[in-house]
C-alpha cells in the first residue's frame, strides 16, 4: 500500500503538533511560516521547501527522518526509491541522538 509523502508528512506534523500541546500558530510562528501555511501542509494541500521541511523537524524536536514514510510506505515502493543525494542531506542534518531513537 502507498501513501501520499504529503499525506503522511500532514499527518505527522499534526500529531507531533499535538503531543507538544502547540496550536498551529504557535508552530508556524516558530518555523517562520504562517498559520495558514501551516493548516495547508498539516492538510496535505500545500507542498514543503526543503528549508520549511528542516525548520518543521527542528520546532517539533524530531529528526527530520521522522516526517518522511518508513521503507516501506510512500515515494514508491521503499525510501530507498528517493534520490541519493536526498537520503544524503537526511542523514546529514539527522541528529546521531535521533537515528538511535533517543531525544537530543
């Protein structure tokens, strides 16, 4: 089964948005995005700017690995499937504390 990586990225936005206890205009004010802005990813309507992508994860205090489909749902079959230059720059920004599943 394959899932929207939009879908999925709202999706997880609202609910770590959530766990955080954030109102959308608390978030959005912290990524420097508007409220708006924010209903649209948090909808899946409005597609994400690498640096919008990076500030979302940083604000909710996940790697920004924790937005994108596990291996097997989404951007095709596997993660494998996106560009390697792009799991690069993941795995680059990822905080090592997060990739173990630890909080930084």
């Amino acid at each position: 089964m394959s899932v929207d990586v939009y879908e999925w990225l709202a999706a997880r936005v609202r609910e770590r948005r959530a766990e955080l206890r954030l109102t959308q205009a608390q978030l959005a004010s912290l990524a420097g995005l508007s409220r708006s802005a924010l209903a649209n990813i948090e909808t899946g309507r409005q597609a994400v700017l690498l640096h919008d992508f990076l500030a979302l994860a940083r604000c909710l205090e996940i790697g920004p690995e924790a937005l994108l489909p596990p291996p097997a749902v989404g951007v095709g079959e596997t993660r494998n499937e996106l560009p390697r230059s792009v799991r690069l720059f993941v795995e680059s920004v990822t905080p090592k504390a997060s990739r173990s599943g630890r909080r930084p």
